[in-house]
C-alpha cells in the first residue's frame, strides 16, 4: 500500500498543477511571425503557462522588445541597460519599480521568440508571474 501511494501522490500533484492554465498577457512592441509562433504555442509547449497577445502594454505579464538597442534613450526601460545583445540573443529582465512585468529585450525576432519560449518555460515551472 505505502509503494502504491509514493507511486500515485507525485502523479496527483502533476495533474493538479496542470489542471490551472495561467492566461499570461504578452505585448511585443514589433511582432513578427517567429514571435507570434512563440506566443502561440506555449500552452503546447509547457504545462499550465497560456501566453496570449495584447494589442497594448499590460500591467502585468510580458513586454518584448524585438529591437531594443535601435530605440532611443528616452524610449528605453528606466533602470535597464544591457550590454551588447548579440544576434539570436536576449536579456530577460525586469524594472527596479516595475516588478509586475517581465521585460525581453532582444535586437532581431529570432532572439525574442527564444527569450519569449525560455520566460514560457520557467513560468511553467515556478507556476506563474509571482
């Protein structure tokens, strides 16, 4: 009886958590189809994690920057200043007064769809933004 039930309690705790989908807002400032594609498929991808797109930048959730280098100062993150972000790459991060978001920066949509499925993942893992 104890073997059964170390065999089925970490089955009821899997179960559980993925019976919750945590809906995750998501604002790409320059979308693309590799974005889209990563947004798209996270619930596929990673249990309990639903990212799905905004039309404008929400309080709470993801905002991606498939170009941040290229703005220009006064249009970056206050507090937030990466290095050089190499092609493919991306900086995960979040604002000093802003912790309700979490901010990709990326210079092409290649490197926002990785930082937009690696955030994915870790939602799933940790069980959401908080």
């Amino acid at each position: 009886m104890k073997k059964l039930f170390l065999l089925l309690f970490p089955a009821c705790l899997i179960c559980s958590a993925c019976a919750d989908n945590q809906r995750i807002p998501v604002y790409v400032v320059s979308p693309s189809s590799q974005t889209r594609f990563a947004v798209s498929q996270s619930l596929a991808l990673f249990d309990g994690v639903e990212l799905a797109c905004t039309d404008s930048e929400p309080s709470k959730g993801l905002v991606v920057y498939t170009n941040y280098q290229a703005l220009k100062p006064e249009d970056r993150i206050p507090g937030v200043l990466p290095g050089y972000i190499a092609p493919e790459g991306y900086v995960i991060t979040r604002a000093y007064e802003d912790l309700q978001r979490i901010y990709i920066l990326s210079n092409d949509s290649i490197g926002a769809m990785y930082g937009i499925l690696d955030v994915a993942e870790e939602l799933s893992f940790w069980g959401g933004l908080e």
